[in-house]
C-alpha cells in the first residue's frame, strides 16, 4: 500500500517557511501487519487486557469524559491559525492527529484495553515488548484505562536488530479517572533502517495523573506526538522526553497539554542531542483554555547540537485564554559552552570523550527515571554501543 | 491620586478621532477596488516613470495570484472593493507649515505635530491620506547631506537611480499578497538618505494620518544609512474610528550598510476599524546595527512583523516591542530575524497585554543559518492576561541550521498578582490605578526606549486602555 499522512499539526499555525506547521509521513509499497499489542510476562494483580476491542468499544470507555468536554463551554474563540477542529473527530485527542485514527482503522488495527481496577494501585509494570524482525511492517494499538484511585505502570519497548529494515507505528491512548495515575514508559532502540511513528493521546480526570517518559533513540525517522487534555481540577500531567538523532536520523515531534481544568498542573521537559547530519522538529504547546483558573504550565527545552550539519526547529507555544495562569517555556539549544569542556580537559577528558559523556548524561538523566533497573542498563548499552 | 495621574486620565483620546470632512472641491478620490484602470490612473496621477507602471502592474498581477495567509487573524470583514487606493489634497505639498491648507493644518496641530518638530526633531515629513502634505529638513541637518524628501520626489528627481536600485528589493511583491498590493499602489511615504559618517544628533520624524473613510494607505519608506552613519527615525500613525473598514499597507524598507546605527521607532495608534497589513524589513551590514522599538496600540486587526537580515558579520540587532490588544482587536505582532553574518547577534524582548476581549498574539521567527558561525540570540516573550474574556497567545519559531550558535528563549504568560495589587492599595492607590500603575511598570522595558515625548505618550495610551478610554 501507499499512503501519506499529515501529522503532528502545530496548534496554532505559523508562517509557512518554518516549513513546521505539520508533518508528512509517506507510506510506500509496504505490507502492513495489524498486530496484537504483544503483553510479555506475568500480568500483575488488579490489571485486566483484553484485546480485539473495536473503535465503538474505545469510545464508550471515553464517553463520559467526552461528554464533560463537550459541555465545557468555551466562549473565548480559539488562536489565530487554530487548528484544533481538525481533530474534532477523533475519539481521544492525540499528539499526531485524526489521520492516525483514520489509518488505524483503516487498516483494522485491534486495539489493546489495558485497565487497573477502581482502587487498585499497582506498582509491577505491565511489560509490552515490540521486537521487530527484518521487514516486518507493523501496527499496534492499545488503551491504558486507570480506572477511579488506581494506578498502572506500562513499560513499552520496541527493539530489533540493528540492520532490520521496516516499519513501526503504535498508538496509545490513555485515560486516568478521578484520583488515578498513570506511568508510561516508552523506549525505543529499532534500526536505523526502520520508520517509526508513536502517537499518545490521553485524558486526565479530577486529581488524576499522567506521567510520560520517552526515550527515542533508533528509528531512520521517528514522529512522534502526545496530546494530553487535562480535563478534570487539580489533574497532573508531566512529560520527561529523551532524543538521540545521529546520521541522517529525522525526530518530527509535537506534544500537547491542554489545560481545561481548574488548579492543573503540566510540566514538560525535552533534553536531545542532535549529531551529524540529523533534524529534529520540535513543537511543544501549553494552552490554557478558558476556565483553567489556577493552573500552570511549564516546557522546557535542552538541545546540544554537535554538528554543523544538523538542522534544529524549534517551536515552543503558549496559548492562553485563561487570566489566573503561569505559563512559561524555556528553551537552551547550542554546543557544549567552553567552560565545560575547559573544565573536562583539565581533568584530563579529551574534547570527543567530553561529548560523549555529556551525551550520556543527559540521555541517562531520562533514563534513570525509568522503574526497571534491566531496561535503564539496556539504554546504557545501546548508547554505549552506538557512539 | 497624584496631579499628574490626573492629568494622564483626563487625556482624552477624541484628538485621534476628529473627522475632517474631505469634500470634491479640495480632494480627489480615485473609484475603490483595485483594478488594472486604477493601477495605471495611479501612475499616471503620479507621473511615473516607465519602469515604476511596469513594476505596478507586475505587482498587481502577483497580488491578484496570492492567498491569504491562513495563520494570521481573519480578514474576512476586509471587503477589497470597498477600498479606496488613493486619496489626496488638491492642494500640493508644501516646505513651509502656514503653506499648508488650514483644515489639513489643524488636523496636525491638534496632533502636535508641529510643536514636536521645533521641539525635538531635526525634520517632519507629515502624510494627509496618500500623499506627503508638507515636508520639512532643518537646515543643519541638510547641511550635512542628509536627504529627507518625499518618496515621489526621490523617484523623479536627483535620486532616482538609488530608488531604483533599492525599491522593493528588500521586500519583493511576491514576498506577500499584501506587499503585492503595495507595489502596485503605493503612494506617499519618506526617502532618507543620511551619508557615509554622518551622525543624525535627534530624530527624524514622518507622521501618518488616515482621514478618509474607506480609504487604503499605501506609504513606502526608504531610508539608507551608509557606512558609518547614525540615524533614529520616528514613525507615528492614526486616523479617525468609521464604521467602515480602512485598510493600511505600507511598505518600510531600511538599508544599514557598514558599521552604521539606525534606530526605528513606532508608535502605532490606527483607529479601530483599520486593517494594519504592514511590512517592515532591515539588510544590516557588516558591523552595522539595526534597533526597533514598537508600540502596537491601534488597528482593529494587525499583521507586523518587522524582520531583520543580519547579512554582515558582527551585525547585530535589537527589537523592543509592546502590543496592547483591547475590546474588538486582533494584534498578531512581533519580529523576525535571520542570521547570516557570522558574529552576529540578535536580541528580542516583548511585552504584549489584553484585555477587555481583545487578541493578543505574539509571533515570531528566527533562523540562524549554516554560515552563521558564532551566532547568539536570545528572544524574550513575556504576556499579560489583564481578564478572562481576552486572549495572550505566544508562537514562537526557531530553525537552527549550525551547531556554532547560542540561542536562548523565554516565554511567559501571567496575570496581574494579587500580592502587588494590595500593596500599591495599601500605600493609597485605588484598585484601577494600582493596576494602571503595574501595567505601565510591565510596559517599562519599552518606554524607556523611547524619546521623553513619545514615551509619555505610550504610557497615556497603556492609561487610556486600563481607564476603558
């Protein structure tokens, strides 16, 4: 099949020429398998998987939240280039956007519930492991439900053999109900060979949390988008994302917090290093919509660029029709400053080593928030293995 | 409350919108909407030379080509046929003030216009509509050879080759559909060329008045500051509030060539039903520096962003701009700036507040180029949300093409806190002035960028806005 999707629209267009306003994902002559989302090991206690679940089931999971959104009336009109109509159809909003919905079902991908139980709190993660063989195409699709005063953690690798061609593309969605949690970990390490597309979209209920940590370090081109509407008062959403883009390795990301509730709080942190000839796209977005009294929301930015042939864009939004906020982003994109490496080359680090150790620690600086000891030293390895 | 809070209060902004009635008998008025016939009426009106029609009309069929831009606020209301390209005095432009007709006069007068020329600036050029009214150098600035003329004047007279040279390079008619429109109807508007190691001491200023209704203002400005030299230029602008739409788009083209300064200020104060479509673009050269310093008060919908090429290595430049968007306006402002030079470097510090139902956006971009080697930059966004009925949105944009450079951002988006308001009414201030006084205190950074004249004129609009004036 052959296809081209237009993803990971920035929430508020912007002038043409920063060429970021969305993303284009071309699908060529490939034979996609729909696959089941691969649980591995023993499932913990109070969490539940059923697969096969159809779009009309994901909706009724999301109708009560969609209808408290419907009735969120918003009398303020949105920004100047709005885009979010165009996503009005989607079931749950997400980072990438309705043309996943519609490639997905498409494709008759089934989509994975996994759900804690009212009440339960789980500590043991729920282990998915995406292992990709050479030329598999594959497409995956789950929902993570915590349902009221439960927690869940998910921890999704996709792995393969370095020189594997092929093609990857999975969608979360998640949805916390009141006083929930949920912890998703994603890590990524196919084959540079590989495209790869990883789209979150997930709804926060009242005092619920959503907490996100992402490494992306394979995949030839990644796009990746997350998209959290942070409906319900008092709701948490903090995102911790990790990039290493090498070679000509592309990273087309665009994530979203959409504040609705009162007294929310969003905390976004990107940190990547860019190498080669590598580009990185990055669109961050805080909008507080009106009737977000008390909330806040932070995004920040860290990019180390160690190659004058890397391309980095950067597009940080605030959007705001709320008064009682505080918004702030922070962006810091450049080399490593000469007092570093002043300062390592009088302990005896050569300027190469120097890089590498700070590429290390700022990608272990993600990682070591990860809850499994096993997959923090297979992110290690890797990056070991690959500088 | 303090005398002089008194006196800010009881500004009353009526002054910007007196309507002088423009009769048949001392004014002409071409048909509106924006056809071939009134292209080539225009030139001919104007005496153009050949190349200037042809440019017309080339730019013109650009225009007809282009969309709108689908990012920016809507224009939907702007009915093009409605719109009047040209409208001026019969009466011709003159050097001596007590030349000038008495309506037009008074209409600059009330403004003070006049009394800031003999006061603090070394020339005015004062533009009634489409056309220059009355132009005006001091004699020792003129001395030193700096040119100060009307842009129609410069492109038929002594100047001429350098207008051809320079005119529209910096913004081409395809850049834009609205820079397409000015191509092919510009008039009116300043050229000013200050000579190599020439220091202007005090400002130049051109002021701009938009009294017919339903009328486009088209002004090009043109100003070359060779190598070495220093200029500060002043642009003001209002008009009177129509019920119908008026339409504002002009074109500033600014040379900064070696080692030269240029300092542009604007304080913007177009009624509220006007459609501020303006393009504003600066080529710095080696060493040379460019500043802007905005105030975006007026229009019922803008589209400004002044952009910056760093073209020369060690260039550098500054942008300080203020937006204030109230009840009915839509203000999408703020800058742009690519790197090109090495050593360059760029710094952009805003401030924009809404209230009363009023958009704000900011929105910029910077590219820091491959060649760029040792570029830094750093873009400071800060907004004020002053109700919950507004808008404050920031988008931002950075594309960076080397690893040899230093770019930081900040953003910020707030409220007034309660904390400082409770202070200042603790130490005897009302609530309203309380929140004047924080608000003016916010627009600080920019105001003190400004001659004493125009800040305290900025600060009597902030107060104006906060007071529902």
């Amino acid at each position: 099949m052959s296809k081209v999707l237009k993803v990971n629209h920035l929430p508020a267009l912007t002038y043409r020429f920063l060429k970021s306003n969305d993303s284009e994902i071309e699908i060529k002559d490939i034979e996609i398998k729909a696959e089941k989302t691969p649980v591995t090991g023993e499932l913990p206690g109070g969490i539940s998987v059923k697969d096969d679940a159809t779009e009309e089931d994901i909706r009724k999971i999301f109708k009560s939240v969609n209808e408290k959104i419907a009735a969120k009336k918003l009398d303020i009109p949105g920004p100047n280039g709005d885009t979010m109509p165009l996503n009005d159809a989607q079931t749950v909003r997400t980072g990438m956007g309705v043309e996943i919905d519609s490639f997905m079902q498409e494709m008759n991908v089934p989509v994975t519930v996994i759900s804690a139980e009212e009440g339960q709190k789980v500590s043991q993660p729920v282990m998915i492991r995406y292992e990709l063989s050479d030329g598999d195409c594959v497409l995956g699709s789950q929902v993570i439900h915590a349902k009221k005063d439960s927690e869940i953690t998910v921890i999704m690798e996709y792995v393969s053999e370095p020189d594997n061609g092929g093609f990857l593309g999975i969608q979360t969605r998640l949805l916390a109900e009141e006083g929930a949690k949920i912890n998703l970990v994603k890590v990524q390490t196919i084959s540079e060979k590989m495209v790869h597309f990883d789209d979150i979209g997930g709804v926060c209920d009242d005092k619920a949390d959503i907490e996100a940590i992402n490494m992306q370090l394979g995949a030839g081109h990644t796009w990746g988008g997350c998209r959290v509407t942070l409906l319900g008062d008092n709701c948490v959403f903090n995102n911790h994302t990790g990039y290493l883009c090498r070679h000509k390795q592309g990273y087309d990301m665009n994530y979203v917090a959409d504040q609705m509730g009162k007294k929310t709080n969003s905390n976004m942190v990107f940190r990547g290093v860019l190498l080669d000839e590598a580009v990185k796209t990055f669109r961050g977005t805080l909008d507080f919509k009106a009737g977000s009294a008390g909330s806040v929301g932070d995004e920040q930015e860290d990019t180390l660029l160690l190659s004058p042939d890397v391309i980095n864009r950067t597009m940080p939004v605030i959007l705001c029709g709320e008064e009682d906020v505080d918004g702030r982003h922070g962006a810091s994109i450049g080399q490593l400053g000469d007092d570093t490496l002043f300062y390592m080359e009088s302990r005896g680090i050569d300027e190469e080593s120097a890089k590498k150790l700070m590429i290390r620690a700022r990608m272990e600086s993600i990682a070591r928030m990860i809850p499994d000891e096993a997959i923090i030293i297979r992110i290690q390895q890797y990056i070991r293995t690959i500088l | 409350m303090s005398e002089n809070n008194k006196a800010v209060v009881d500004i009353d902004r009526r002054v910007y919108d007196i309507k002088d009635v423009e009769n048949e008998q001392d004014f002409y008025r071409m048909e509106d909407g924006f056809t071939e016939d009134i292209v080539r009426k225009i030139s001919e009106e104007k005496h153009d030379p050949e190349w200037m029609r042809e440019f017309r009309l080339k730019s013109l069929e650009i225009y007809n080509k282009l969309e709108m831009p689908d990012w920016g606020p809507d224009t939907d209301d702007l009915d093009m046929n409605l719109i009047s390209s040209y409208v001026r005095s019969k009466s011709d432009m003159k050097g001596k003030w007590e030349d000038v007709p008495e309506d037009i006069k008074n209409t600059f007068e009330r403004l003070g216009i006049p009394e800031a020329e003999r006061e603090s600036l070394a020339g005015v050029g004062a533009q009634y509509d489409s056309e220059l009214v009355y132009h005006n150098v001091k004699d020792e600035v003129a001395a030193q050879g700096v040119v100060y003329t009307d842009m129609e004047s410069a492109l038929t007279g002594e100047y001429s080759e350098m207008v051809h040279e320079y005119f529209m390079k910096l913004v081409p008619p395809t850049d834009h559909k609205y820079a397409a429109l000015h191509g092919a109807v510009w008039s009116g508007g300043s050229f000013v060329y200050v000579p190599k190691g020439v220091k202007v001491e005090i400002p130049l200023q051109s002021y701009f008045r938009l009294n017919a209704a339903g009328a486009g203002q088209f002004e090009h400005t043109l100003i070359i500051v060779d190598e070495g030299a220093d200029l500060h230029f002043i642009e003001g602008c209002s008009a009177p509030k129509y019920n119908v739409a008026n339409l504002h788009a002009g074109c500033v083209e600014l040379y900064v060539k070696k080692n030269a300064r240029l300092r542009y200020s604007t304080i913007e104060n177009w009624s509220k039903n006007m459609y501020n479509l303006n393009t504003k673009r600066a080529l710095v050269e080696e060493g040379a520096r460019m500043e802007w310093v905005s105030g975006s008060f007026g229009s019922h919908t803008s589209y400004l962003y002044p952009m910056t090429i760093l073209k020369g290595d060690h260039s550098n430049m500054e942008y300080t701009g203020i937006t204030f968007a109230g009840k009915g306006q839509n203000l999408d402002t703020g800058a742009k700036v690519i790197h090109q030079g090495k050593y360059t470097s760029s710094m952009i510090s805003t401030k924009s507040i809404s209230k009363s139902g009023g958009i704000g956006t900011y929105r910029s971009s910077v590219t820091i180029n491959k060649e760029a080697k040792h570029a830094k930059t750093s873009v400071s966004c800060d907004s004020l949300m002053l109700d919950s009925i507004s808008r404050a949105d920031t988008i931002p944009g950075m594309d960076i093409r080397t690893n040899d450079a230093d770019v930081g951002h900040e953003a910020k988006i707030g409220r007034i806190s309660d904390e400082a308001v409770f202070y200042l009414m603790s130490r005897g201030l009302s609530e309203e002035d309380a929140r004047a006084l924080i608000v003016s205190g916010f627009a600080n950074p920019v105001s003190k960028e400004l001659p004493l004249e125009y800040a305290v004129e900025m600060n009597n609009l902030i107060k104006l806005e906060m007071s529902g004036g």
